[in-house]
C-alpha cells in the first residue's frame, strides 16, 4: 500500500467566554462561548462535506450522472447515561433526479468510501435516511 497524503486540516481553538475556532486556511472563523452545541455542529458538517464527496465518487465509480448535487442534513446529538457521554448520529440524504433504488445503493456505498463513516462504524449509531 502506498499511502498518499493528500489534505491537512489545521485548526486553533481556544476555550472560555470568548473561545474562537479558526483554520489556519481562513476558511473557518468563528466564535465558540460555549463547546457544545458547537462540537456537534462542527462535527456534523464536516462529515456531511466528506459523506458528500463520497456520494459523488461512488456515482462516478458507477459511471452515474448527479444532475443536482446531493445534500446532507446531519443530526448529532450528544447524549449521557449514567456519566457516560455518548454520539447519535442521523443523516438525510437526498439525491434530487436519481431513481430511489439507485440512490440507495449510492448512500450505502458512500460510507464505505467516507473516513468520517469508517472512523464512526461500530461507534456510534447512525441513521441514513434517504429523503
């Protein structure tokens, strides 16, 4: 196996009141009060962005036009039971113009493609939906 690295994410946060995440590419800026929602909808967009790319690479592997881009609407939740935190995660995919079972196959397969899905599987629960 010949490992090639193709991106690096570099990223500075900082806790407290007037906490503030930003990427060291400018593409991220934001203020953080408070960790939580945050994490989670950080999170939630950035495995949507990469699940997106994966659909788009499965369709094409397949040799399948997408007239539309796919979305994501990415729920995470952060949950406790008994002093363990735990994720939940939902994902509603929808593939505008594509036969159901077509896009189905595509959904499913985009996770074995996706890092954010294979780091996740086994992990957490997820729910893909198609919608």
């Amino acid at each position: 196996m010949t490992e090639k690295l193709l991106f690096t994410g570099k990223t500075h946060i900082s806790g407290g009141r007037d906490g503030s995440a930003r990427s060291s590419d400018g593409t991220i800026d934001i203020k953080l009060p408070q960790p939580h929602p945050a994490a989670e909808n950080l999170f939630g967009i950035a495995w949507s962005a990469c699940y997106i790319g994966a659909i788009e690479l499965a369709a094409a592997q397949r040799k399948i036009t997408l007239s539309d881009g796919p979305e994501v609407d990415a729920e995470i939740t952060l949950n406790a039971d008994n002093g363990s935190f735990f994720l939940r995660a939902r994902l509603n995919v929808s593939l505008p113009g594509i036969d159901r079972d077509v896009a189905q196959e595509l959904i499913e397969a985009a996770h074995g493609i996706c890092p954010y899905s294979k780091a996740t599987h086994g992990n957490i629960d997820v729910e893909t939906t198609l919608v």
